[in-house]
C-alpha cells in the first residue's frame, strides 16, 4: 500500500469515527432531553442546561487526562459524542424564545446557568481527571 492511500485510508477512518461518535451522541442526547422534558416540563430548558453541562464535564476530563487531539477515541468521543451531545444551537434558540415571548428572567437565567454551569463543569472535570492522574502540564489542549 502506498503512503497517499495509507494516508486516504486514515482520513475516511477519522470520518468514520467523528460520525460514529456524533450519532451516538445525538441519540444520547435526544433521550436525555426527552426523560427530562416529561418529568420536570418543559416552562425551562432543563434538557439543554443537562447535556450542556455534562458534555462540559465530560470535555474537561478529556483534557485533564491529556487524551491527544489525534487520536481514535478523542475522535470519537470528544470531537463526534460530544460535540453532538452539547448543542449551543438548541441553547440559543431557546434563549431567543425567551426574549421574544418577554420572558427576561428566564432568558437570563437560561444564559447564566448554561454559561457558568458550562464553565464550571468543564473546570470540575479537569480538577477530577488531574487529582486522579495527575500533573495539569502539556495537557491542556496540546
């Protein structure tokens, strides 16, 4: 095999990865939002606010074990399960609903605890993946 089709190869498989993992995480989403719509209603965003947060979780411990930017299972898993798992696309039309219908404390809260929540997440599950493996140098976003 020669070096242009090796190289062809690992591309469509890097394709295949970030579908695979975008599906999965598409559907993952799609169920969490569901089950939390019938049980909490659906007057807040509780859904979007849930994935937003623990896909920002989730991404912080991929950083803070140093998972290489190249490789299969951060394809996979960070760029296709959760890039589709958390939505700024849900959260933003949301948040336009909000103001258009007047309802300003809801559009704030909606921002702030998606915003900070997000943030928060993401901070708590690097703090966790760094106190289990260790030091924060050369990981973050290498």
């Amino acid at each position: 095999m020669t070096w242009g089709k090796t190289k062809a190869m690992q591309a469509v498989s890097s394709y295949l990865l970030v579908g695979l993992g975008g599906a999965l995480g598409a559907i993952t989403r799609y169920v969490i939002g569901v089950s939390i719509h019938v049980r909490a209603g659906s007057a807040f965003a509780w859904g979007t606010l849930t994935v937003n947060i623990l896909g920002c979780l989730l991404m912080g411990i991929v950083l803070g074990i140093g998972m290489q930017a190249n490789s299969r299972f951060f394809l996979l898993f960070a760029v296709g399960f959760l890039g589709s798992l958390t939505t700024f696309s849900a959260f933003s039309a949301e948040s336009l609903r909000y103001f258009a219908d007047g309802k300003y404390l809801l559009l704030f809260w909606n921002v702030a605890a998606n915003l900070f929540g997000s943030l928060l997440a993401a901070w708590l599950g690097l703090f966790l993946a760094m106190t289990i493996g260790g030091s924060m140098e050369n990981r973050l976003l290498d």
